[in-house]
C-alpha cells in the first residue's frame, strides 16, 4: 500500500513537472499561435475554423505565389484546387493591396468563410502563404494524398520582418552539393521566411562555378574536396538555375568567392596567380590561412575583374560576398591595397560588397557590409565601422558547430550550440557599441568541413535555423524560450512528412511521434 501510494505521488510529479506534449494527429487544426517566426501580431478567432475541401479554389494577383499553393495542397488533400481568374466566393485568395510594413509585410485573415491575404508586394503573398502553410494540419506538407481533414484556425495575423536580411549559407566548397540539394534547402528555408541564400563557392579545397576566361578553375580546382571526395562545379546555366528557384521562393542568391585568402584550388589551376609562379598542389585537408593570392601582379587583379565580370553578369540579386577572411599569409599592407582594389571592382560591376568582418582592416567602400563571425560580444574595429553588419556570431549562429560533445557531425572551434543557445542572444545588441540601426539582419553559415549529405545538411540546420529565422524575423517583443519550444516543437512532425532529418534536442517538447 505505501509503496502504491509513493508511486501514485511520483506519477503525478512527474505528470505535473514534464510538460507532455499535446498527441497532434495529421489533421489535427494547429493552434493560431504556432507560427515559427512568431507573427508581429495575431489575433485568433476563438471557435471559427475554415476547412479546406474539394472546391476549395485558390486566386492570386502573384501567379506564381498562388501555383504554388495550389500545386502543394493539391499533392497532399488530393482535391483539384482549381487557380480561378476572379477571387473565389469561399476559397483562398491572395491579393497585392495595401498593408503596412513594406515590401515582406502581409495580412493573413481566416474566417469560417474564406482566407485572404494581402500584401503590398509579391514577397508579402509569398510569406503571408508561408504562414497559411504553417496553420494547415501538418500533413498538408505531406508529398503523397492524405486523408484529412483540412481545418485552418480562424484569426487575423498582422506581421512584417524585423530585420531585411535573413539568411542562410551553404559552403559548396569544402564539399560540394548538387543543383538538386541547394533546391532542397531552399525549399526548406523559405518556410522560415528566410530571404538571401549566400553560398561559399570558392575555397582551397574547390572551386564550383564555370569561368569562362580561366576555366580550369572548375574543372582542375573543382576536382577535389575535403577528405579526398568527390569534387563538382555549376554551370553557368545550373547556377542561373538555382538563382531562378530561388527567387521564386523570395530567395536572393548571393555569390562569394573568396579571396585573397581560401585560394588554393584557383592557385592550384593557375600557376600565374601564385608570386613565385609555380602552382602548388591542389588540397583536401581542413587548415586554414595557407593560401595567398599575389597581391602585387597586375594579373591577379585581371583575374578578379574577369571572375567577379562573370559572375555579376548572372546574378540578379545586387551583392557580391569577397570572403576576405583569415588571410593570415597575407601581409597586412598588401591585404588592404588587394580588398581596396577588389570592392573597386565589384563595385565598378554594378554589385555592393559584402565581406567577412575582417574586410574592416582594409578600407571599406561606405556601402561594403561586414559580416561578423566573432565569437565574442566585443570588436570595437567592427561595431565603430560604421557600417552595415549582418550577424553571424560563430558561438551562436555557425550552424557546423555541434549541439553537444556528442553530436556526430560538426565542430567545436567556437563551442557548442544548443538549441537554447541559438535563440538566446539579440542580434540588435549583441556587439557592444554597435548602433541597432546598423544591424542589417541574421544569417547562419553552414561551412561543410564534415558535412556530406543533404541529411547532414538538415541534422546542423533543423532546429536551429527556424531558431535563427525567429531572430531576424519577429519583434524582440515576442522573445521568449517556453513559447518558443512550444512553437518549434509543433514543427517536428512537419519536418517527419517533408522528411527532413532534424536533430531530435531533448530542449524541445516535440509532440508523440514527430
Ligand atoms: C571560419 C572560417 C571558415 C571555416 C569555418 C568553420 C570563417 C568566416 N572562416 O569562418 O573557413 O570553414 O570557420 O567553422
């Protein structure tokens, strides 16, 4: 009896101290606020749903936005999901107005009766239709037919990003991904309202993309990559590709190639570049600061303006990334006359410069933007610049880092990052003594020393991505660890359909069986 008595009391502390996760099935409606990022503002409407059914209809003044809605639903209710020519009496419809906010902002209304959103630009339908996706049962994200049923909860959101610049980057260097990855990850970062995908496309282990004036650049310093894998370059019309699927989905790519540093593979290809002309082997270890490219030959300034040409003639988005970090073999002098003379050019080719936020010991263009991968709230070089800076510090958004010492993957350079740790910081005061207002946004790298597979991929970046999403996109107001888990949590069985293989963190309450 005394023993029974004890364990009752230890069930019900236990019940009463673990938070047991709401049992969400595939058509369960999600609750209004389990939007990841948090909206700027949601008002739910208690007790009115709208449920998606076989005429529902979808119309859109953003064709593309409202295909591809209608292309989703239709994958997963298996209803015809017709796009119609005039909004639909009781459907869905996307329309351009006027909201406030800008350019991302939208207005997401849900009655018993029908959805609207509104928004002043294409991009605000495309995020406005993020978070209808978000509110559908999570099965709805599913690629084959699935039951439902499909009920929405009823509200209004009114929402706009807190920061312009939400990114991500992938380092197609130290192992390089294929055209269908990167779509991969584009398609799962636009669900968290990121907007810039950086990729790292240069380093000493490869070079990834076409140049028609040097092209053993790719296919000599593509060969290789870490570890002695297999190596690979884009086209130029692969690269226009992704550029192109990123941009229907509010992704601007953005280039680096960086330099004078992470060189190797273009020194490796062509001997003139190198000061004493003899071009070393190429290289698949992980060191950093080796490399050099030989400030003082004119030709290695024909060589920047002809790479940073091509490249700017098949990039849309305004920006151009010259890396210009760790370039310990780099004499300091040489390292400022070199940067000095490669933002000329980038900038003489149409494109503003971002740069590691070492670029600041050179003499930044006013427009250059210097991203910090610190791991310290301190760097009076950077926070007095005055400049734009985009966030990344490395002990809170390098997303190669592990979770803990355990985790398979990853590094430990700059510790280890949970969950937690990825969300707690505010990207607006983090590095002392910069102005807020000099903050552009948040963006996580993900550098792929020992990152293979597009499974790898997701392992580093899923939860903390979203986590970082949240950062750049939601008003600090809404900051707040126990909502948040709540919110990511309701994501995991989201990520089960779309089959993404996040890290389970024991940080989050994920709901029985995602
Ligand atoms: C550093 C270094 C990269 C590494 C990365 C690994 C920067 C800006 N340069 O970040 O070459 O891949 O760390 O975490």
């Amino acid at each position: 009896m005394k023993i029974r008595s004890t364990l009752t009391v230890l069930v019900i502390l236990l019940a009463s101290s673990v938070s047991v996760p709401q049992s969400a099935t595939a058509a369960s409606v999600v609750a209004f606020d389990a939007v990841v990022p948090a909206p700027a503002s949601a008002s739910p409407s208690a007790g009115v749903t709208y449920q998606i059914t076989s005429s529902t209809a979808v119309y859109s003044d953003a064709p593309e936005v409202g295909d591809q809605l209608a292309r989703q639903l239709r994958r997963s209710t298996g209803y015809p999901i017709p796009i119609v020519t005039t909004p639909p009496a009781g459907g869905i419809t996307l329309r351009l107005g006027s909201v406030s906010g800008g350019d991302e902002a939208y207005q997401l209304d849900v009655t018993a009766s029908a959805i609207t959103v509104l928004a002043n630009r294409p991009a605000g339908l495309f995020n406005g239709v993020q978070t209808l996706r978000q509110l559908l049962p999570y099965a709805a994200d599913s690629a084959t037919v699935q039951p439902g049923p499909w009920p929405v909860p009823g509200g209004r959101i009114v929402d706009q990003p807190r920061y312009p610049y939400r990114g991500a980057m992938l380092d197609v260097a130290r192992h390089f991904f294929s055209v269908a990855a990167v779509e991969r990850y584009i398609d799962q970062i636009a669900l968290y309202k990121l907007n810039y995908l950086h990729l790292h496309l240069s380093d000493d282990q490869g070079w990834r993309i076409v140049i028609d004036s040097w092209p053993r650049l790719a296919t000599y310093g593509g060969s290789t990559a870490v570890g002695g894998d297999p190596g690979g370059y884009y086209t130029k019309a692969q690269y226009q590709e992704i550029v192109s699927y990123a941009t229907s989905r509010n992704i601007t790519i953005i280039p680096e190639i960086d330099m004078p540093g992470h060189t190797n593979a273009a020194l490796a290809s062509y001997a003139e570049l190198n000061c004493d002309g003899v071009a070393p082997p190429l290289y698949t270890g992980t060191e950093v600061g080796f490399s050099s490219l030989c400030t003082s030959k004119e030709i290695t300034y024909t060589f920047v303006d002809q790479v940073l040409g091509e490249l700017a003639a098949i990039t849309p988005g305004p920006y151009l990334h010259l890396g210009g970090d760790e370039a310990s073999s780099t004499q300091p002098a040489d390292y400022k006359t070199f940067m000095n003379r490669a933002q000329d050019i980038a900038a003489a080719h149409g494109k503003t410069v971002i740069g590691w936020h070492d670029v600041v010991n050179a003499t930044p263009l006013p427009t250059t933007i210097a991203q910090y991968w610190g791991t310290t709230q301190r760097n009076t070089a950077v926070a007095t610049a005055g400049r734009k800076v985009i966030m990344s510090p490395a002990s809170r958004a390098y997303l190669d880092m592990k979770y803990n010492r355990r985790t398979p993957l990853g590094q430990t350079w700059a510790g280890t990052i949970e969950v937690r740790d990825a969300y707690g910081w505010d990207p607006g005061a983090y590095l002392t003594g910069l102005p807020p207002s000099q903050v552009m946004g948040v963006e996580g790298p993900l550098w792929t020393e020992t990152i293979r597979t597009s499974a790898d991929i997701e392992y580093m970046a899923f939860p903390r991505l979203p986590a970082l999403a949240e950062l750049a996109w939601s008003p600090y107001s809404t900051h707040d660890w126990t909502a948040f888990k709540q919110r990511l949590g309701a994501q995991g069985p989201r990520w089960r359909v779309m089959g993404v293989n996040y890290y389970h963190s024991t940080q989050i309450a994920w709901p029985a069986g995602s």
